[in-house]
C-alpha cells in the first residue's frame, strides 16, 4: 500500500542506534552534481544526457573519487553508485557511520532504505460509483480513439508518441503479451542506448534476448537493495526483467500497449489499447515477491532511474509508494534530475488515503497522479476514489505551498495486461493510482513527440490546465483532484503553460515556505499574513501567434485575488509576466480557501485553482518584538542576492554571476569589494560592487528589479558563456557597460580576475578551487576583499598553469593558503613558496581561523551556510567591503567553533544570508539565545 515502510528482517542482536540513526542500508547523496544536470553533460527535452563522451567519462571519475573520499570510513562495500540521476550511493551502515556521514558538508543526506509497495489491488469504488466502470474503454472516453479523436489528428494510433520511449520501474514486462507485439514498430530512436539482460542463474533463460523487439527496446533488473535489507525473490520470481507479478505488465499496457481485440467466454469483446500505441517501452524490474511479501526498495529504484536516464528514455512512470513527509525523499530527488534532463515522468499519489496518510511523491517537478472512475455508457463523469491519495501535502503548515495531486485520471477497474500463466499471456482488471500514473505517462509522450521541444514542466502545465471537472464536489476540491480530470482534446492548444527547472526547484528546496511563488499552474499559499501576499507567474504562449489574454477570478467573497495586467498580450513562442496578490478578506485564519483563477482569449481558458489560508488582511497581529539576530533573504538565491545588495553604499559597479555553478565566481568577491573593472584600476568613485546572481539563459526578475534600483554604469560577467549565456549579456547591456572576466576554466578566471588588482600586490590567498572545498575561498574573500588582494584557485595537488603564471606576474610579497591539506595539499604549499596556512579541522573551523584577524567589539558578523554557496558569495564582498568577517555554519545546527568566535568577537549585529532552509530557525533561535551577552 502506499508509503508503506516495512524494516528488514529481526537482527540476531540488539539493533545499535546513534540519534535518529540505526544499523541497516542507507542511500546517501552528494553535493556534486550528477551527470543529468552537470552543465558540461546535462542533458534537455531536446538532448539526452551525455554519459560516454571524454568529458562525460572525466566527470564520472569525479564523481566516483567524490564517493570514494567518503565511504573511506565505511567498512562497506556500496551496494550501488549513482552517477547519472543522482550523485551518491547505498550502502550499508553501522548507526555511528551514518551519524558521522551526516555530519560532513559534502554530503546532502543519509536515508534509511525501507521498502515501497506497488500502489495498485485497491479494490471497491468510491461511494456511489458503479461497481464495475468500463474503464478498460479509456482510449474512447478520453477522446483518443475514433473519428476525429487526438490519434486521427496525429497521423493515427501507431503515430501517436512514434519515437517516444516510455520507461516503466517496476515489476518487470510480460513480453510476449499482444500489448507489446512488435510488428509494424520501427526501430528504436536513434542514441538510444538501452540494453535487454536475460536474468540470473537459472532464471537466465526466462527473458531471452529475444524478448527485446522494436516495441519492447530495453529491459533490465534490479535486486541488490532488497538483498542488502536481507530480502530475497521466492523460487516462484525470477531474477530478471520477466514479470511474474503482473503489476508491471499492467502498467506498460495501459502507457503504451498496442491494440488489442478480447473476447470473453461469453462472447463480449473488449478493445484495449495504451494511450500512446506506437511508442516503445523499456522496462525496469524493481519490485518483488519476496517470503511473506511483496516490494521494492529505494536504492534499486535509484539505480533504475540512473539506468533509464542514462539509455535515454523521454518517460518514466513510477506507480510505486514514497514518503509523504519529504519534498527530499532520494528517490523524488533522482527524479527531480531527471526531469530537469528532460524526462517527463509521473507517479502514483498513493492508495491509502482511508488510512489518513497523505499523498505521496510531493516534489513539483512530479506529475503525481490520482485515481478516478468514469462510465462507459454515460461519457466521462469521473470522480476520485476514496483511497486515492490526497492533500494537503504531510509536511510543515508553512510548508504547505505544493498541491498535490498534480491531476486525475482513470484508475478502478482498469483492463489491462498482466503475467502469463502457463505460456498463455494474461489480463486482468487492476485498482489504485498505479493504473491512474500510466495513463498520464502515456499521454505525456503523446505530447512530447508532438512538441518535442517542450520541457517536461511545460508538458505537466498543458496536462493541468486542460483539464474538465469531476462529478462531484469533494473530487473537484484540489487537494483531492489536483487541477482536474485530464482531457487529451484539449491539451495539444493549451494557450499558455507554467514552465519551470532546476534553479527553481533548488530555490524552492533552500525554503519550501516561499514555494508559492514557484512558477506552477496552481498557487498554494499557507501562511497568509495582515498585508497581500504578492506572487509572480510568468506565463509562455507555445502557439504560433501573439495571444491577449484577460484575467478573471472566481471564489468566496473572503478571499481577494486580483492580477497585475489585467490584459497581457503574449508574443508567439514568448512570455510574459503577471503579478498576483492574494489576501484573507474574512475567513477562519485556520481554514483552506479556494477559488479558480482564469486567463481568457477567445475561447480558450487557461485555469488555475487559488488556496490560501491565514490571518485576515489589514488584522492587527499585536506588537512584536524587535528581532535580536536579524536575517537578510528573499524567496530564492537571486532574490537574496537582490536583498544584499540593498545594504550597499552608493554603486558604480555590479558583478553578475551564475547562481547555479558557482566555480567561475568562487574568487570573484575581492575584486567586487573594491569594484575593480577589467581594463581599469577602479570604478570612477572606488566603490564596491554588489554581486548578484543569474541563471544562464535568462535574468530572474529579482536581478532585473535589483539593476533597476542599483543603476550601475558597469557591469562585470564572471565567468564564460557556459556559466552567464551570450543572451544574458546581451540584455544587460541596457543597465550599462559590460565587460566579462572569464578563462578556459575556473582556475583561469581566478587568474585573470586577479590580474585587475594590478603587479607587485602585498598579498595573495590561494584556495582550493574544488566544488567540496568552495567554502574556504568564500570565507577568505572577505578577509581578502578588505585587505585589497586576490583569491586564487588551485588543484588540491597541483598548481594550474594559470595560477602559477599569475603568481608570477603577481609577485606577491606574501603568498596565504586557505584550508587544510585536504584543501591544497603540501605539495602545493611548497611549490608556490606559501608564507603561512589558514586552516581549522573543517570548513567552519577554517572560516573561524580567517576570522581571528579582527579585534572583539566589531560591527557586525555575517552568517552563511557552509553547504550552499550563493548566499555567502552575495555577501562576502559586502563584508569585504565593511573589513568584516563571513562565518559558517550548518543549516541545522551552530557549530561549537562558531559560536565560540562569536562570543570573542561580541558583535554589535548579527545578521544572518538567506533563507531558514539554508540556515534554520533553530540556529537563528541558538544565535538568540546567545545575543544578549555581546552588545552593549
């Protein structure tokens, strides 16, 4: 059943337990990016992710000795590495050894492997719907089928997704089912790179090579988690991707089974068809019968998501439970890198919804499905099951900006494909939202292979915003229907989707509170407070000529909803931005409303349902007191950067750099401090330079709102093209002059953003310019920054050409090194003829050593999280610039060094960088506690 977590077997002894850990398999990931979402291998809806080219090659051998350096203090062998969906590894660990791991700032997090269900076998209907719905007709009712239906439209059944391929994790296929007969098929699409493994042992033979066709294009297995939990299959399974369960089968046919004719022993005759017939299918054995139950475990999920991403898949479905407590369950997390790789995927909301558990697979970048019924002989008038998963989503109340279920559609009573029994292959009826993901999955590809460009979140907008109403009030209410059942007539001519990636997702992880404003097609707003919350939506019109469109909103009168333009006009293939605000006029603080807002051309609707909850608007909340620790953030990384750059002085100058690969901006910051611009000595006035942050092809709006308000003369890109796009800079050029400080890579940037401080400079710091070590150069920035000198990059093991050559040139009278030897080894101290290393036992300990240079009594400190770098790099040029120290800390918990420094230091302020997902309310309170005994 959904989110089921059931432990392995009884230990022989007691189970040892550290914290919140205990001995068993865990999946731990990594602050490296994987291969999908890497820049230099990353894969898009137009391009597969790159995993054998010499640079794809390199970058994996990274990531592996990034892996290697952390299990050195683990006594076991990984079950599995993941390299492509996902950086990390499972692996089983004594409680200690996960506590330790989850202590270090290269690694994200340590998750118990518990095993999952297959959300499927549901059986009964909600109340009042017919016991038996002709569900296995859903071609026809969702108006695929037939004259004039979507597949005619497109060429007919067999183009219908042509080159699309659907991957399946899973109980296996069923390979020799009529659903995935091969003939009339063409060839698998070219790069795909999917593989068909027969199976294990004497179960070798029960998927042969030939099993794979043009239909069935890849088919593998995955047992290793299970065994490490100490699960194996029952004699009757087989190790290998046959499926003997039938859940898989049923699932593959109802995405992309071809047509097939039935006929019953009493002579009815049934046409079954998936939602996109000619599409192929890869599948992906993940789940098992087991002794005394059936399941599947996270860490074989993940290697199967790695697998599918890397063969080159365009969809996955997942009708599988998750943790609905989590917007970071690791298996959600590998398929947020896969959809920001362009693989549109969707999952099973849960079946256990009577039992009061909520709804599972909570991540934006999922579509998550629900499960409705509908009836042949009346046309479609759908309604959820009562078990099907719904919201809100199980997470903080403020938290609670996601709505879940994404949308709806057939899932009681389906017919399709199941095993074979005794070489006759099998069909059956299923229930539960594992039928309901299919169907979705199926009609994703169907659109993917019309707009091939589309991104995954673009096709999610188009499936949400099409959709028609439910038969009956509970089911229309979001959180229990999301947006709608789905409409395949519809969703080819959406007018406008709400499109999204991975900079907006990471945004929104760094604090889920401020996820409202996420670019979705729905707005969820938890927390209402006495004055309007205010949100953006930027809006795209994939058509091919310019549309107006005017808002209009409908709901209680107690909530107010009103949209800046009005009227917006959206060019062909272009966007637009709306502002929406959204205020209680009188509800119950503590109550959900919800009301649909519409954008209306002609006779096209786009509609997106409205939920808030919260104080009523112009309510006195009573005085509060004046906060000790003051915090400076905005609702993602480039909006914090935006707030910092507020608390500068007069400007002259902005440095631009990526938020999303921070290697090329890492030594930027002394150079902002002094406001050095390529070519010359100073800005006109010396003043320093905020640092604001971008993504690569576009400037977020609070960067633009920012170059407003700053009205720099001179802007300075760091880094090349990869990092800050041509168009980027392109559009920059109407707040100034821009120049760009770039090199070939991150260690000859460093090197020419060091030659603008000119020859003969006093000093130099030389830091590690590795991705896990980025946290030393960002804390000596400052320090730097204030002393006017440069921060240069090296190997850990070697000097660069480019650094050398710089520290030639240089000619510094004293040469610093940040961090330990880990950091920059001897090796390097030696050769570059190092005068003295600034170092602690870790990063927090190494920023608290850069800091002893400032007497006690100083101004203000910055604190920044030691686990993300865009907050500190927005604000170490401004305490450069104010000759004041960054410290760091974890984003849980203060660490004893830190606050040991503060208490010497005895700051008059205490402002914190960012958000309370990168530093925490229970470090801001523990800042709190202690603030009273350092002013004054």
């Amino acid at each position: 059943m959904a989110a089921s977590a059931l432990d392995g077997p009884a230990a022989a002894g007691p189970v040892s337990m550290t914290g919140n850990f205990q001995d068993g398999t865990y999946i731990v990931v990594l602050d490296k990016l994987p291969l999908a979402t890497n820049p230099g291998t990353a894969g898009s809806a137009m391009a597969k992710v790159d995993t054998t080219s010499a640079k794809a090659i390199s970058y994996t051998d990274q990531l592996l000795a990034q892996q290697d350096g952390v299990l050195q203090g683990v006594s076991a062998e990984p079950t599995y590495r993941y390299t492509v969906a996902l950086n990390g590894f499972a692996v089983k660990l004594t409680a200690a050894e996960a506590a330790a791991l989850s202590q270090r700032s290269d690694v994200v997090s340590v998750t118990r492997s518990t095993m999952r269900q297959l959300d499927s076998d549901i059986l009964g209907a909600p109340d009042g719907a017919p016991a038996n719905p002709d569900t296995d007709l859903s071609p026809d009712l969702l108006g695929l089928r037939g004259e004039g239906g979507v597949w005619s439209q497109l060429g007919g059944p067999m183009e219908a997704g042509k080159g699309t391929v659907v991957g399946v994790i899973d109980s296996g296929i069923a390979y020799d089912n009529d659903s995935f007969a091969a003939d009339g098929m063409p060839a698998a699409p070219a790069g795909w790179a999917g593989e068909c493994e027969t199976g294990e042992g004497d179960d070798a033979g029960d998927f042969p090579a030939s099993a794979c066709t043009n239909k069935i294009v890849g088919a593998r297995y995955f047992v290793e988690g299970a065994r490490a939990a100490g699960y194996n299959p029952i004699t009757a399974e087989s190790v290998s991707p046959l499926d003997t369960d039938g859940h898989g089968s049923h699932v593959a046919g109802t995405a992309v089974g071809r047509e097939v004719s039935l006929e019953d022993a009493g002579g009815e005759t049934y046409d079954l068809a998936g939602m996109v017939p000619g599409a192929h299918v890869a599948a992906y054995k993940v789940c098992y019968d087991f002794e005394d139950v059936s399941g599947c475990f996270p860490d074989d999920s993940i290697a199967a998501i790695d697998a599918a991403v890397a063969d080159g898949v365009d969809v996955i479905n997942f009708s599988i439970s998750g943790d609905p407590t989590t917007y970071e369950d690791p298996v959600d997390l590998a398929f947020k890198n896969a959809t920001a790789a362009g693989v549109f995927n969707t999952a099973s909301a849960g079946n256990s919804a009577e039992d009061g558990v909520a709804v599972a697979h909570i991540g934006p970048w999922q579509t998550t499905v629900g499960a409705s019924t509908h009836r042949a002989e009346d046309g479609p008038v759908p309604s959820i099951g009562s078990f099907s998963g719904r919201g809100p989503v199980d997470v903080a109340p403020d938290e609670q900006t996601i709505l879940k279920p994404d949308l709806g559609a057939p899932g009681i009573n389906v017919l399709a494909a199941v095993a074979s029994e005794g070489g006759t292959p099998g069909w059956n009826y299923l229930t539960g939202t594992s039928m309901s993901s299919p169907h979705v999955a199926g009609l994703g590809a169907l659109i993917a292979a019309e707009y091939p460009e589309w991104s995954p979140m673009a096709v999610k907008s188009a499936l949400q915003t099409s959709t028609i109403d439910y038969a009956n009030a509970e089911s229309n209410q979001a959180v229990v229907g999301g947006t709608g059942f789905v409409e395949p007539r519809a969703f080819l001519e959406p007018g406008l989707v709400f499109d999204s990636g991975e900079a907006d997702w990471d945004a929104f992880l760094a604090d889920p509170s401020t996820g409202y404003d996420l670019n979705a097609a729905y707005v969820s707003i938890p927390a209402l407070g006495a004055e309007p919350t205010v949100l953006t939506r930027t809006v795209t019109n994939p058509g091919d000529a310019d549309a107006t469109f005017e808002a209009s909103f409908a709901g209680p009168d107690t909530l107010s909803v009103t949209v800046e333009p009005s009227t917006v006009t959206v060019p062909a293939g272009g966007t637009a931005e709306v502002t929406i605000s959204v205020a209680n006029t009188g509800a119950a603080t503590d109550a959900w409303q919800e009301g649909d807002l519409s954008w209306t051309s002609g006779d096209t609707v786009v509609e997106i349902p409205v939920l808030a909850r919260g104080q009523v608007a112009g309510e006195d909340p009573g005085p509060e007191p004046d906060p000790m620790v003051e915090r400076v953030f905005g609702k993602d990384r480039y909006a914090t950067a935006s707030e910092i750059s507020e608390l500068y002085p007069a400007i002259d100058t902005v440095y631009i750099a990526s938020g999303t690969g921070f290697a090329d901006a890492m030594s930027g910051s002394p150079a902002a401090t002094q406001g050095l611009i390529p070519r010359m000595a100073t800005t006109p006035d010396g003043d320093p330079a905020p640092v604001l942050l971008t993504k690569n092809d576009h400037l977020p709006n609070a960067t633009i709102a920012a170059l407003d308000t700053l009205d720099p003369s001179n802007i300075v890109i760091l880094g090349g093209d990869g990092a800050v796009s041509e168009d980027v800079e392109g559009d920059l050029a109407a707040w100034g002059d821009v120049t760009r400080v770039e090199g070939t890579d991150r260690y000859e940037t460093s090197a020419n953003l060091a030659m603008m401080f000119g020859e003969d400079v006093d000093t130099v710091y030389l830091a590690s310019g590795d991705d896990v070590a980025y946290a030393d150069a960002l804390a000596g920035a400052a320090r730097a920054g204030s002393e006017t000198a440069p921060v240069l990059l090296t190997r850990p093991d070697m000097v660069p050409a480019a650094t050398a050559e710089a520290l030639a040139t240089l000619n510094p009278d004293t040469i610093v090194v940040l961090g330990g030897e880990g950091a920059v080894s001897d090796v390097v101290y030696t050769q570059v003829q190092a005068d003295e290393r600034i170092s602690g036992a870790n990063r927090y300990e190494t920023a608290v050593a850069i800091s002893q240079e400032h007497d006690a009594d100083i101004p203000v400190v910055y604190i920044a999280s030691g686990r993300d770098f865009p907050d500190a790099l927005a604000g170490s040029a401004l305490a450069g610039h104010e000759d004041v120290p960054v410290l760091l800390t974890k984003p849980n918990q203060l660490p004893s060094a830190t606050l040991a420094e503060l208490d010497r230091l005895s700051p008059e302020r205490v402002v914190i960088l960012g958000g309370t997902n990168a530093v925490s309310q229970q470090v801001e309170d523990r800042l709190n506690e202690e603030y009273p005994g350092w002013v004054g």
